[in-house]
C-alpha cells in the first residue's frame, strides 16, 4: 500500500476554496428553495384549485426526475431555446428548484399536522386566515418541519456535488482537477468525504441546538 | 322584538348526511340555551353554524339583526361570538396569558398593557390569577378550559357558545369549569351550551332543546323537558343517561 496525503494536504487551501464554493451554492439553493418550498405549501393547501394543480405538478415532476437531469436542462438545454444561465446561476437554480419540491412537500405535511382545532381557535376568536396561519399555525408546524428539513438541508449540501457537472467548482470538482495532476484518488476522495462530514455536522449541530431551544419553549 | 340570534330553515348536510335540517332557532339577548341530543344529532352543527365555522347550504342566518353570509365580514362576526371547545384548542405555544390577550392584539388592536390588564382580570374571574405563566401541557383539563373561557371573554363577546365544554375532562374537574359557566350565567352572558350535564341544564338554562336527526324534537323550560318530556324520543334518551 502506498497512500500518500502529505501532497493532498499541500492542496488544502484550494479544496478549502472549494467548500466555500460549495457552501456558496448551498446557501443560495437553500435559501431560494426555501421560499419555493413555503410557497409551494401554501399553493397546495390553498382552496383555489389552481393554484393547487400548480403545486401539485411542480412536486411531481421534481420529484420524479433525476437531479442531474434538472440540472442538465437548465444548462445545457435552455440555450437551444435561446435562455442562456451561468452555471453558477443554473447551479444554484437547478438545486434550489430540486430541493423546493421536497420542501414543499415538508412544509405541506407540517401545516396539516397541526391540530385542526387550532385553526377553528384562531378563526373563532375573529382572527382571518393569514393571521391565523401566521401566529397559530406557523409556530407549531415550524417545530413539527424542523427534523425533516434538517434531513433536507443536508441532501441539498451533498446533491451540491452534482453542481460539478455543470462546471461548477466546488468541492468535488476541485478534488477532481487535483487529482488530474497527482493521481492521487483515494487521498483526494477520502479527505473531500471528511470535508463534507465536517461541513454537515456543523450544520447538525447547530439544528441540534436549535431544536432542544424550540422544544423547551 | 329582535334576538341576537335567528336562524330560519337553515339546511346543512356533510356529503351525503343531513346534519341539519329545516332547523329554526331563536335567541334573545341574555338568554342561557342549553342543547341536548344523542351524539350525531347536529348540535355541535348548531354552534359552528351561529359562528360560520361551518357554513349553510340553505336557509337565513341573523346575527343581532344582520343577515350573516359568505360574503359577510366574517371576522368581525365571529369577534363578536366566544367560542368554547370541547378540546379546549388553546395555542400550545403560549402562556394562559399569552393565549388571552392574542386576539385583542391581533384583532382589536389593542395595546399590550391595556390587553393584559383585561386578561389578567379575566383570569382572576376564572380563578387562575397563578398561572398566567403557564404553557397550556402545565396545566391541567380543567385549567385549560378555563384559560379558554377567558381567552373567548377576551373578546368581550355579545355571545358565548359552548361546545361540549366538560366532556373531554376527567370527572373530578367537571365541577371547577361548570362554577365558571355558571358564574358568567349570572353575569347575564347570552350563552349556548352544548352539554350531557343534566344538572347544569337544570340549574341555569331558560330553555332546554333536544335535538335529534339535525332536528329539535322538543324544546321547553328544564321543568318541562326534565320532569314532563312529551315526545317519545326525549322520553327514551333521558332514561338512557339517567342510567
């Protein structure tokens, strides 16, 4: 055997580049899919049939196709139609779309798990919908969100790695150029694996410590 | 003579079920209107009908005169109406207080000072001046009635409905919400109670109907319903929770 890391960690600084690059575009899908993912819950619970079938639609074709191949149309289809994104742009699209689709469904299942009596609480002391949803409902279906977005936000931050495809370098396509030049594979792939660990359980620790907070209110 | 609450042939069904039909109830300002029935007999329906949680498919509601509809402002209706849950439905993520003085807030517009100053009155009334801290999974079924009791007071409502207050609670903290009701009856609260409380019915009600099928079978003082019911069906369900 003849594992070498000392080369690897002469590269250290680029890969630590290229976690920037992806918590970068984890950050932004997360944040944009978070807003598709609220959106999309309100439209499939709303009473407007519509706006209901919209939502429904989105989910369902977003969580029937592969990641990588809403990525793919976003940059390498598109342009034939004349729309032309930066991969940055189609990156953190592609992913933000991807990920909005499970939200929704999150957000959705949270918003019903509440106890329908609370919405007839709200509503009977003279409140309107969007106060009711707001001050009542919300709170309590955050808390009920909080472990399956946890889970969520984690997946965005490893589907992240698909952004390579589309000649974004993050993480994983910084490891991937390094390993052009050295040959070094399994050094590379082992300390990318530790880089994302790392990245992840920061992120779990921090949802940790905000779901104990949240369950002694 | 106008009542704060009128309904007239008002018809309501869940898909295939009739819950209520033809039904036809009025209610004069100040009045205490207990209502009894076997369960599925619409009497819950009544409630949530006076307040729109449900709406009608057919017939006229009035609310101190105004006819109330879908297009009605819906919200100042039911600001009007407390509403009392069998399950309580307090909001889990506040304190008693927190639950009182959330629709004053939100819905009045209220400032917090004035709104927390009603609120702790209100639940001084009911007998829970040391729990105003409390989250709703402190306090106790009885407790939690109460502090919804005053959240609906709150509001400082023409009206007060009662939906099966008592029911989800376990025997020994019957007593403590029934000496609420019965203190607010006193006060000269408008009040509509859905109740297996006999003794209550007896005890405050002006008018006691039995409801059956989504329709009132008979309706009359407690004396009359109680002691000297004249239709069969009331006859055979009395017997029945007597025993």
């Amino acid at each position: 055997m003849n594992l070498d890391y000392s080369v690897i960690l002469s590269k250290l600084p680029i890969l630590l580049d290229g976690c920037w690059v992806t918590l970068e575009i984890s950050f932004f899908s997360l944040l944009l899919g978070m807003i598709f993912g609220i959106a999309g819950a309100l439209c499939r619970i709303s009473s407007n049939p519509l706006l209901t079938s919209i939502a429904f639609f989105y989910v369902w074709i977003i969580r029937g196709t592969p990641v990588m191949v809403q990525l793919f149309i976003l940059y390498f289809g598109l342009p034939q139609l004349g729309i032309k994104l930066s991969s940055m742009t189609a990156g953190i699209l592609g992913l933000a779309i991807n990920t909005g689709a499970y939200i929704t469904e999150i957000i959705r299942a949270g918003i019903q798990a509440v106890d329908k009596g609370q919405m007839e609480a709200a509503l009977s002391v003279g409140m309107n919908y969007r106060q009711a949803m707001v001050r009542i409902i919300g709170p309590q279906a955050t808390k009920i969100c909080i472990p399956p977005l946890v889970n969520q936000f984690i997946m965005t931050l490893k589907n992240s790695s698909i952004a390579s495809l589309v000649t974004i370098t993050e993480l994983f396509r910084t490891g991937e150029q390094i390993i052009y030049t050295t040959f070094r594979s399994f050094e590379v792939y082992t300390i990318i694996a530790v880089l994302y660990l790392i990245m992840n359980s920061v992120f779990m620790i921090i949802a940790d410590n905000l779901e104990k907070r949240m369950a002694r209110q | 003579m106008s009542y704060i609450v009128e309904m007239q042939n008002v018809y309501k069904s869940f898909g295939a079920v009739d819950v209520l039909k033809d039904f036809n109830l009025n209610l004069q300002e100040g009045e205490k209107v207990v209502i009894i029935g076997p369960s599925g007999s619409g009497k819950s329906t009544v409630l949530r009908c006076i307040n729109h949680l449900e709406p009608i498919q057919s017939g006229k509601l009035y609310f101190s005169g105004q006819q109330i509809d879908e297009k009605s402002d819906l919200c100042q209706l039911r600001a009007q109406i407390g509403m009392v849950f069998q399950r309580f439905n307090l909001f889990p993520h506040k304190t008693a207080l927190e639950n009182v003085i959330e629709a004053p807030l939100v819905v009045k517009g209220m400032t917090r000072a004035a709104a927390e100053q009603n609120a702790l009155e209100l639940l001084q009334k009911v007998g829970l001046s040391d729990k105003t801290g409390s989250y709703p999974r402190e306090l106790s079924g009885g407790q939690q009635q109460r502090v919804a009791i005053a959240r609906a007071l709150a509001m400082n409502p023409k009206i007060m409905l009662f939906d099966e207050p008592t029911s989800a609670l376990d025997p020994e903290l019957v007593g403590e919400v029934l000496l609420t009701m019965k203190a607010l009856a006193e006060d000269g609260m408008t009040m509509v109670v859905v109740t297996h409380e006999m003794g209550f019915a007896r005890e405050v009600s002006d008018r006691v109907i039995f409801m059956d099928q989504g329709v009132i079978v008979e309706e009359g003082s407690p004396t009359e319903i109680f002691e000297y019911p004249q239709q069969e069906r009331t006859k055979s369900f009395l017997k029945r929770i007597r025993h």
